[in-house]
C-alpha cells in the first residue's frame, strides 16, 4: 500500500498541492487525471522523492518515504519523467541496461541480463536491442525508455504522461503492457495521463485533481462520470459503453 498524507506544494506564492491524501492500492493500476496544471505530474514526482515536498507525509508499504535508504528505494520505486534526455549516444540495450543500475551498481551479472533480455521482449523491442535511439521513431524510443523501467523489476512503477506525442498505434501498446504488468507480474502501476477513454478501458481506480487538489477518487466507474468530468474540464460529455468498456465523448 502506498499512502499519501496531507501532501502541500509551493512554488513561490502558487500553491500547487493542498492537503492531498490518497490510498493507492497495491497490485493495481492507479491513473491520475485533470487539466494541465492540476498538480498531477508534481504529486507523482513527491511520491517518487524526485521531489520534495513543503509538508505532508508519502508511506510507502508501511515505512515513511524519507527514511527510505536511496538505494533500497531505487528497487522498489521506478519512475518515468515526461522528459526524457540523454546526452550521449545509446543503443537500446544499452539503455535498458540503465534500469538495472540499482541492482548491479554498473557491473551487470548473467541474472542482470536476464532481466534486460526479458524487458526487451516483454515490448516486443528484442530486435531493436542493437538500434540506437536517434535511429527509432518517437513511439520506439519510448518503448525503449518504459523496457528501463520494467528492467528495473521494482514493486511500484510510475509514469508521467508516457502517451505524449505518440501515435494511437504505440499508445495502445504501451497501456496494454502496463495493464499485463499488473495482470501478469502484479506490479503497481501509477500514471499521469489524459486520455480519458485510456484511463476507462484500462485503469482500476482513479484519482482526479483539480487546482492542486483531489476532488474525487475510487473506482474507475465511480470516478468517469459524466458530471465529473465536467467539473475537471469544464466540458459536457456523453458517456457510452462499448464492449464492455466506457468511452467518453465531448463536442465542441
């Protein structure tokens, strides 16, 4: 379980959290949702000690965020950033080698390899492994980026806006990996995304914010509603089922 505790969050005199408390369930794939500027991407971040916050508390499966040791936290959080740079020339096993860092300390095993080996395929990317990033397409780059994540092998893994700029072809692909890796490995998957039809056919609970506050959070058929929505963005919207899956519409 991991609990978030009257988080607040200043920048200047803009307050972007206040008093934000959350439950995220373990083995299950949490989204969180509201307009740009909500708070969403710098709650991920707190939870993920990229980032410290003014007040508040994160419990991570019952010990404090802070008197986690760096190192014992790198294998039981992973995060990736919306933005992702790095400044020298990388194949793609070469990158996804990068998340077996906290384990190996740069001298990578025969297990360590097994692990990147099994990442690479779980993306269905093993035959890009020699490829360097500045030689793929956005969407391959980023699959890339997410098999250093699952290398990694950690408990919770988080995602901040991982769909940005990429085709409906490689979203889909990527939130059905992230929905096998809870189904399959029983990872706890946390992401920042807004998309709201991703966030209804793939997430279990929901939590949405609204300047720098959670103004609802549960299930996902109680959270994707019609008036919620509306009071996240200011937008009517029709919700429909199809297949079994809730999809939401809005108009101009």
């Amino acid at each position: 379980m991991l609990e978030v505790r009257n988080i607040n969050k200043t920048y200047g005199k803009t307050r972007v959290l206040a008093d934000v408390t959350c439950k995220i369930e373990k083995n299950k794939f949490t989204a969180f949702i509201g307009s740009n500027g909500a708070g969403k991407s710098t709650l991920i971040n707190i939870i993920a000690r990229t980032l410290k916050s003014d007040k508040g508390q994160v419990i991570i499966d019952g010990m404090q965020l802070a008197e986690w040791k760096t190192e014992e936290l790198a294998k039981k959080i992973a995060i990736l950033s919306q933005f992702n740079h790095i400044n020298i020339r990388l194949t793609v096993r070469e990158l996804v080698s990068f998340g077996r860092y906290p384990h190996s300390k740069g001298k990578i095993t025969d297990a360590d390899k097994e692990k990147i080996d099994e990442a690479l395929e779980y993306l269905n990317i093993k035959h890009l492994e020699n490829k360097f990033l500045d030689e793929l397409s956005g969407g391959q780059v980023q699959m890339a980026y997410i098999a250093m994540v699952i290398a990694q092998d950690t408990d919770y893994i988080l995602l901040d806006e991982p769909l940005n700029n990429l085709d409906m072809n490689h979203s889909v692909k990527i939130m059905k990996v992230l929905r096998k890796l809870v189904r399959e490995k029983g990872k706890t998957v946390i992401v920042v995304i807004h998309d709201i039809n991703f966030v209804s056919v793939y997430a279990d609970n929901v939590i949405a914010l609204k300047n720098g506050s959670i103004i609802t959070q549960g299930l996902n058929e109680e959270v994707i509603t019609r008036e919620t929505l509306k009071d996240i963005y200011s937008l009517d919207m029709d919700i429909h089922t199809v297949n079994n899956c809730r999809i939401c519409m809005y108009y101009k």
